[in-house]
C-alpha cells in the first residue's frame, strides 16, 4: 500500500522527495502541486478550528533564532539523541534503539553510560557490516549556522519546534488581547531536526511543518469552559503505565487519567479535527506519556497516534501542560518580564501547547482516504481537503462545447470554487486521473448543456452520474 500510494503520489504530483535530479538527500519532501493544495487546506482546518473557532491569534516568527533562545529553553543542554557510530563503515545509529533492539524494552530513558554499558554487556555490533561501534555521546538535533559576516556573526540555530519563538513575545500578545487570560496563538511554520536517520517518508523529516497552538492561563483555572461540548466523545486511550482504556473524555477526567480539563478539551477537538481532516477516526488513540518520557516540567503530556497499515504507529500531535517554564526560563535569561497582574494577583501564566505537524497528518490523510480495487484507484477525500472541488470537461473539442465548458469553469472560479478544466483523452482517463487526486465532483458539458443549460456531475465514491442544471452545480458540492 505504501509503495502504491508513492508511486501514485509522484505520478501524481502529491508529494516526493527533494532533490531527486541531484541523487536526493534523506528527509526532506516537497509538497507538490495536487500536495500543496492538500496541505494547505488541512492548515486552514486547523486556523478554521483554533482562531476562528477559538478566537485565538494567529503569529509568525523567524525560522532562525540567536542561541540564547536555546540556552533559556533547554535545547543546547537537552535537545539530543544518544549517537554512536560504527568505528569500521561510519554508519550512524540511534544508541538507545540498537538496545532497545537487542532488548525488547523501550530504552530512549537511558543515560550515555547505561547504553554504552549495555552495548559493551550484550555485544552489539554494527548491524550492517558487524564493525564494533563507538562510544555514544550526545548529539544535538538543532543545525547551527551564522547570522552576519566575521567578527560581527551571531550564533544561531533553525529552530527545532516554533513554539520557543511563540514565547519570545508574550507580552505583546497579552497588550493586543487586552490583559485577559486565557488567550491561544498559533503559528504555523517551518521547523528543522537534525534527525540521526530520517525514515518512513515523511514521518521523521529533517524539514518538517508545524502548526504550533500556545494557550495561555491562569494556573488557578485550567477548566475548559466548552468541554461539554466534546465530553461525550468516546476515545481510546493508552495511559503512562501502558494500561489500555476505552472511554469518554468525561470518564477519563472523572477516573483521573488526564490531568486537567483544558488538556482533555484539546485532545478531543484533536479528534474531531482529524477526522474532519479525513484520518480514520478509528485507528486513532490517546497515548499518555509515561514518566520518564515526560519533560521535567510538564505536569501531564498525551499524544495522539495514528495506527497506519503500513507504517505502524504515528504520533500526529502532542497536547501538554507546559505549567509555566518556558516563560519562566526565557524571563530568567533575558531579564524580560513575563509575569501579569490580574484579579489582584501576580503570576506568570501557565502553557497548554497543542503540537501538531502538518506532514504526518497529511500522509494519515492521504492513506486513510486510499482505495483501490480491480476497477480504479481513488482518493476519498472529504470536500475540505480535497485539493479541488470539481473538475469541468468538454465532451469534445469542437462545436462550441470548449467554449461552453470553460464558462462553467469560469464561472465556479469566480465563486470560490477551486476547479480544475481538463480537455485531454477520453471522458473515462479523465475521471481516472481525476479520482488518483480524489476530485469529488466531475462536470462535463456536452452538446444537451449548449441546448437546456445542463451538465453531468459524476460522484467521486457512488460513481453515480445526475443531470443537473448550470446554475444548480454549486449547491450539489
Ligand atoms: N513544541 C512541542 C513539539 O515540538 P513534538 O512532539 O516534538 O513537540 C510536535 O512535535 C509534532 O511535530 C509531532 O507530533 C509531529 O507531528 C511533528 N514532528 C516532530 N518531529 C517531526 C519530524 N522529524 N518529521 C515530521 N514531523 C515531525
């Protein structure tokens, strides 16, 4: 299926990877003209979900950042993996999985020491060619560069996650929302890891997208005030001591799983956004971070993880109480102050982040709406992310039928519609192409549509056909 999917993916013009007439280079995608489309929509999901919704504010910040921002946020000290490299072909390896391999245990908690200790006690060696492997140090996923030229450069780093830089300006935000908690922002941008071996496409990407959401409150008030509205919503649920559930939002906050309301409210408007992305809502599930795996100051962190056939499982966001660090520690190094005075109190507000990549979402959406039979190949799309609504054919190039098909496109156009034309091969290679990038509706104008202003819509799934009136096609969409 992965295979199919990136064959029809290229084909296609939905994503590929960079640099392909160069050799490639290992963890980088381009998203491609049907893809772009695709990716674009499932961000405006997002912004319609969060600051329309929400009414949360919408910011964009340098992808580039000077280091003291990775000082103050713990990245230069703690934004590593364990490294070791084999001394006789170079190969790079991730040292807590080759342990993890050999053990059969989740090992990513282990210390340098404790994984060189255990490559030493088991004898692993370079699963590729059995050279003996080096000592493992810790190596930082951020790239470095220089802004500015000799002795006047700054030290920077492309930034890893764009919540650091969402932080940086807090109080302006707090000014623009004039003085009222809670209040979210979300950006949406470019983040880069230096990851040891990008894999599964686009799952682990070096350059990768993020739509990052910050929600700032009173630690006294973490209550979400819409929770009813999704506090029905049954879930299934992995909790940090690896003991499946299934629930409810409301039961897991009533049996004590999720540590605050606003975290369950977040992880439930997550599900409901997936699957109105188009993800099958149910190879979804809420996965509770387990102690060790949870940052030092976090009070509770959930993932949401999607069970592909074909990759296994993917997390897609992450929903966390970040309580006040991040605000604290940019406070403590730049000497800014990040505290606000409300209802007679001083304090610095607490973070819920809702972290989401954009790329795994997108390969999710694009897998969960994949068909393929003995008759076609089809993406179901749901209209929202869809790259187009409707495409308009001219049953044939001559006697005025272009002429009348291209107004019909024309005018879907005008009215927002994104539709695409297409006059080449025959009507059934034109619904072929148009089902391998999921078009949920296709026109075509033929010699009835120049007599009674009618038109064939074909039906993406059913492949059922109606006649309808010109002026009657949008409301078919
Ligand atoms: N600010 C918190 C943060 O960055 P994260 O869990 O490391 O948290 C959030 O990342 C989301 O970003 C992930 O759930 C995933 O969807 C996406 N993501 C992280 N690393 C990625 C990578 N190397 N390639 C593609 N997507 C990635």
């Amino acid at each position: 299926m992965y295979q199919e999917i990136l064959k029809i993916s290229k084909r296609r013009g939905l994503m590929y990877p960079s640099f392909e007439i160069y050799g490639g280079l290992s963890g980088f995608y381009d998203y491609g003209p049907v893809g772009s489309r695709i990716k674009q929509n499932i961000e405006n999901l997002i912004r319609e979900y969060y600051v329309l919704d929400e009414e949360f504010m919408e910011v964009e910040c340098p992808i580039l950042s000077p280091q003291d921002v990775w000082v103050a946020s713990g990245h230069l000290d703690n934004f590593t993996d364990k490294l070791t490299e084999c001394v006789k072909c170079g190969e790079p390896y991730r040292a807590d999985h080759l342990v993890e391999d050999k053990l059969g245990v989740g090992c990513d908690h282990m210390s340098v020491t404790q994984l060189n200790d255990n490559i030493i006690k088991y004898k692993i060696s370079c699963p590729k060619c059995g050279g003996r492997l080096d000592k493992v140090y810790d190596y930082n996923l951020m790239f470095k560069t220089y802004v500015g030229p000799g002795k006047y450069k700054v030290c920077s780093y492309l930034r890893p996650e764009t919540a650091q830089s969402t932080y940086l300006s807090f109080k302006r935000y707090w000014e623009v929302g004039r003085k009222k908690l809670p209040f979210g922002v979300l950006q949406i941008g470019r983040s880069f890891r230096n990851e040891i071996s990008p894999r599964k496409g686009m799952v682990r990407l070096r350059e990768f997208n993020q739509a990052e959401i910050q929600v700032f409150v009173d630690p006294e008030a973490k209550n979400a005030p819409r929770f009813d509205e999704l506090s029905s919503m049954e879930v299934d649920v992995l909790d940090g001591e690896d003991k499946e559930h299934q629930t409810t939002l409301s039961g897991a906050m009533d049996g004590g799983l999720i540590d605050n309301q606003l975290i369950a409210y977040f992880l439930g408007k997550s599900v409901k956004l997936f699957k109105e992305m188009g993800i099958n809502p149910d190879a979804l599930r809420l996965r509770q971070h387990k102690d060790d795996e949870r940052a030092f100051y976090s009070s509770d962190t959930w993932d949401i993880e999607y069970l592909s056939p074909s990759l296994g499982r993917i997390e897609l966001v992450g929903v966390s109480d970040r309580t006040d660090y991040d605000l604290t520690q940019h406070s403590k190094l730049s000497g800014a102050n990040m505290q606000v005075s409300l209802d007679g109190r001083k304090f610095t507000p607490h973070v819920i982040e809702i972290a989401y990549g954009i790329d795994r979402p997108f390969y999710c959406v694009i897998e969960s709406a994949f068909h393929q039979d003995d008759k076609r190949t089809y993406f179901s799309f749901p209209p929202k992310t869809a790259p187009y609504t409707a495409a308009v054919y001219p049953l044939v190039r001559k006697d005025n039928i272009p002429e009348k098909a291209r107004e019909v496109y024309d005018n879907l156009r005008e009215k927002g519609v994104m539709a695409l034309y297409d006059r080449t091969g025959s009507i059934g290679k034109r619904y072929a192409r148009a089902d391998e990038i999921g078009v949920p509706y296709c026109i075509t104008v033929d010699y009835d549509s120049l007599k009674d202003d009618t038109v064939t819509i074909r039906f993406r799934d059913s492949m059922q056909q109606e006649r309808v009136k010109i002026k009657e096609i949008p409301s078919k969409f």
